[in-house]
C-alpha cells in the first residue's frame, strides 16, 4: 500500500513567522502477520530548519493488538541568524539524527481505540553549545512548531472511540522533550473524524501547547485535514 501526505503550518510571532511545509511518501507491504514500511520526506522551513527523513520498520496489525518498531533517519540544516555589527549573518548549523519510534495499540469489538507511542533522537553534537535563546527565538515563535523541528524525545497517549457509524472523536496528549535541553513542551487536543465523501474522510482537531522550562507562552491550535482514499489499478 503506498500512501503520501503534505501539509503547511503558518505561525506568526518575534522576530518573523514561521511557515513550515512537511511531505512524506512511503509504503507497506504484508508478509502474513508481520509486514515492512518504508517512508522518506522533508519537513521544516527551508529559511530556518530544513530537514531531510528517512524512516523504516515493522509493524503488526491483528484483530484487537498492534505494534510497530520503526528505525529514524534525519538530515538537518539550520540556519542561525546572528547580529555583527550592521548587518546579520546567516550561518548554517548541519545536523544529522538517528533514533527509534515504537507504538502499541489496542481495539475494542466495540470500535474504542487506544495507542500509546514513543520516539527519540540521538544528535552529532551537542546543541546547547549552540545557545539556547538563539535557537528557541530565531527558529519558531510558537512552542508547537519548535517541538516538531529540534525533537529529542516525544511521547503521546491517544484515545479514540466512534459516534454513529462512520465518525470518530478521539483525544490525545504528548509532551516533546527538545534536543539540547532546549525546553518541554505538553500539548492536549480533541479531534472529529467525519467522512467527506465518498473517497475522503475530514479530520479536524483543536487544542493547547504548553510551552514549560525555557519555553514561552502558551499556543493554541486548529488543524485541518483531508484525508483521500485511492488505488491504483
């Protein structure tokens, strides 16, 4: 099964907003219980935090259990911006990353869902060496599009059941622990999973991002996303 998705998220805060443009395309493949995936994709805002991913693992999927062991890939490139003088110079940070995601959920008969997940990173150097205020200011306005970019440990618990026959309401919490002891962010949000269409289903979720220990502030959030079933013959 081959599977692809893109999505933009537009931040505004000191001293610029942050756009960030996230595309992954990959696939899976069965062999009996056991099966493959294989993902690869670019995430971040090419003017601040570029990065290039790679991912692949296992995965179960049975009739009530399912889990996945996924090895992670990153190639990063950051760009700090920093005052000399009159002007401000650009200077170009290369990082590269590996770690692990590993998840393990559970369905009811009844339709109630639960999935529990952890991933963390390893990075060639030590970026608390690179100055924390510099990082958190230059790189996002928000604590929610910080913590998806310099991640170094992230863990969610989520919780979804249906309503009728086709919809779903789920709620999900994740606290992000950033590289570098950059800071903590902890993040709460709901979400309604509706069919829109005959080949789509329509996602949308709001919620709140704590920004704790180094971090700013508090960000609240909407999502939207359309999701499209397809084939190909």
């Amino acid at each position: 099964m081959l599977s692809a998705s893109f999505a933009t998220t537009q931040a505004d805060g000191a001293p610029d907003s942050v756009q960030t443009r996230d595309w992954e395309i990959g696939g899976q493949y069965d062999f009996g219980p056991i099966g493959v995936e294989v993902y690869g994709g670019q995430s971040g805002d090419p003017d601040d935090f570029d990065s290039q991913d790679f991912s692949a693992g296992l995965y179960h999927f049975g009739d009530h259990w399912r889990w996945s062991v996924r090895y992670l890939e990153r190639d990063i490139d950051l760009i700090l911006r920093t005052p000399n003088l009159e002007r401000v110079d650009d200077i170009s940070v290369p990082l590269k990353a590996d770690g692990w995601r590993v998840g393990l959920g559970y369905k009811t008969d009844g339709g109630f869902r639960i999935n529990a997940s952890s991933r963390w990173f390893d990075y060639d150097r030590d970026l608390s060496l690179l100055g924390t205020r510099v990082i958190v200011q230059r790189l996002s306005p928000t604590s929610l599009t910080l913590a998806t970019s310099l991640l170094d440990r992230s863990d969610s618990l989520r919780a979804e059941w249906k309503v009728g026959d086709q919809s779903a309401f789920n709620v999900s919490v994740t606290r992000d622990e950033l590289a570098g002891d950059l800071g903590i962010a902890d993040t709460l949000s709901v979400g309604f999973l509706t069919p829109a269409g005959a080949t789509g289903d329509l996602d949308i979720s709001v919620g709140v991002s704590e920004g704790g220990d180094g971090l700013d502030g508090n960000t609240v959030f909407l999502s939207v996303f359309y999701l499209f079933y397809g084939g190909f013959n």
